[in-house]
C-alpha cells in the first residue's frame, strides 16, 4: 500500500480511440488541480497533441511532461496509469517494469483482463491513484533466451507468454521440448506456448491450455496442433528451465506477448524461465480472482447458493 499521495503519474494511452485521448486529456486536467505531476510518452504526446483542442497543450507542458518513449518513461513515478485494453497494459508493462514502478489500468478494449477498473469507475479511480491508496500484486515474468549455433543470441522477456510458431502456412515444425536439461518429448506442431499464470487467460487459454490463479507460482507449456502421443498442457515448477529446440529444416518465429518478435532459424534453441524482476500491478480493491474470472468471461453462475449455506 502507498502510504503518501502520489506526486507524479505516467499516463500510457490507446491513442488509436478517441474515447482513451479524451479521457486522457480529462485525467491529466484533474490530477494536475491535485497537485500531481503527469507524464507521457513522447510517441502518445504526439498523439495527444494532434488530439488536444489547444494544439500546443502538449509540448508547452501545460498538459504533461514529455519522457522518452521506452524503459525510461516511468523513471521517478510513483504509478503508471494505463487507458486501454491488455494490449495497452502490456506496453506499459515495458516501460514500469525496470523501475518497479506498479502499472493500474482503465479497461477501454474487450475483455480487459489485466485492468483493475472499466470507465464508470473513473473518479474512483482517480480518487485512489491521487491518495496513494493501492496495495502491490507482483506477477511473474519469463526470461526468455535464444541460442544460436555459436551459443550465443538475443533476450527479451514477456508478462503473459512467448510463442514459438510456424513461418510458412502449409509446413509444421519440429520441436523437441527439454525440462529442467531434460528430453521430454518431440512434437510436429504448429507451435507451442510457454506462460505464465498471468498469460494463462491469453493465448495459452485459447490454445486449451488450463487457468492458472495467479497467486499460483507456476510456468504453463501448451502446444500448438501438436502431432504427437503425449502432447498435453503442462504446469511445472517456478524454478523450472523450458527449452524448445528446433530441427535444421524448421522456420519458425518467436513472439513476447505479441509485441516483440524475433526470426528462428532452424536449429535454434530458446531457453525459457522465471525471470528475477516481476511486474507490479496496483490493486485498488482486494476483489478474489475468481470474482475476476466471471467477470471478465461473462461466466454462468445462476443458482449459486453457497453463500447462504455457511
């Protein structure tokens, strides 16, 4: 729980909705009269400027401080405050997480998962941020590493999930999957997913992969359309190294949340495991998961009576 006011706000927008832009400007307007200081991105103050009535309100910094547009941006923030859907949350996700600065969003997209709050709770929303009254929910990130030939290559890291899929349409590829140094199994697949239990409910869901509570400490595998005997979603352990490994003739690509990619040449090796550094979520109420759960996919629980039998 923050135990002062906040004193300076990083506002990450959708700013392809006009409705995010004017919610942004109405924001910032109002933690402004609070005396907390806002920031933006300088590739959403573009934006923002475009949007504004008064064409200068950005860049004079009457509106927001401009910051750089990448890891930097939270720097000296006290919250990222987001208005969009799990897309929007995910980019500013990139732009908290080196700081540790906690990430609160505004549901404007479809199901919203990671937002803490829809738009009817606006000033709700405001009231808290601008008193510092949220408590902190660390979620677990992947570290994820390819290997080239010359056992060397790129890293990057992913909130919800890293997908290694197939290039060209009409040809699988071939993965042999390792846990912990060891073989498990080789699939001919479409792809496979690694997640976390905050990406349990994103890709890895729609793959048949299982919902994970997100107090679950826990990494998912989930294959892709994978032909093989054993060829099931599997939970392991926190602590558990992933490996895929590719064949010489597989064309594969590799996806972080669906924001960064990286081209794999058959041969490759990627390495996935926890990484040190979670991302902080600010949590305005402590709402169960599973409340969250039924919420968010509209879920059937007509008849329910467990309440009124304690």
């Amino acid at each position: 729980m923050s135990l002062v006011g906040t004193k300076r706000v990083l506002l990450v927008v959708n700013t392809r909705r006009s409705d995010a832009l004017d919610l942004a400007i109405q924001m910032s307007a109002r933690l402004r009269e609070r005396g907390v200081q806002v920031c933006v991105a300088s590739d959403d103050a573009d934006d923002l400027t475009a949007h504004a009535t008064t064409a200068d309100a950005v860049t004079s910094g009457s509106f927001a401080i401009v910051v750089p547009a990448d890891e930097r941006a939270s720097a000296d923030c006290d919250v990222v405050l987001v208005l969009g859907g799990d897309g929007t949350i995910l980019r500013a996700a990139e732009r908290a997480r080196a700081h540790g600065t906690p990430v609160v969003g505004v549901n404007l997209g479809h199901v919203g998962f990671l937002a803490e709050a829809e738009p009817e709770d606006v000033s709700a929303v405001l009231d808290s941020v601008i008193d510092g009254r949220w408590h902190v929910e660390e979620r677990l990130a992947l570290d994820i590493r390819v290997i080239g030939q010359d056992s060397s290559g790129p890293t990057t890291w992913a909130l919800n999930e890293v997908s290694i899929e197939k290039r060209a349409r009409e040809r699988m590829i071939e993965v042999v999957v390792e846990i912990d140094g060891r073989p498990l199994s080789r699939w001919g697949c479409d792809g496979v997913v690694a997640a976390t239990p905050t990406g349990s409910t994103a890709y890895a869901f729609s793959a048949g992969g299982p919902v994970v509570w997100p107090e679950v400490a826990a990494l998912l595998v989930v294959p892709l359309s994978a032909h093989a005997l054993f060829a099931r979603p599997m939970v392991v352990a926190p602590s558990s190294v992933i490996a895929f490994e590719l064949s010489e003739r597989s064309d594969a690509i590799l996806a972080a949340d669906g924001r960064r990619s990286l081209d794999l040449p058959g041969g490759s090796r990627i390495e996935v495991r926890s990484h040190p550094q979670p991302v902080r979520l600010a949590r305005l109420v402590d709402a169960p998961f599973t409340d969250r759960l039924v919420a968010k996919f509209d879920l059937p629980v007509q008849g329910w009576a467990g309440g009124s039998r304690r």
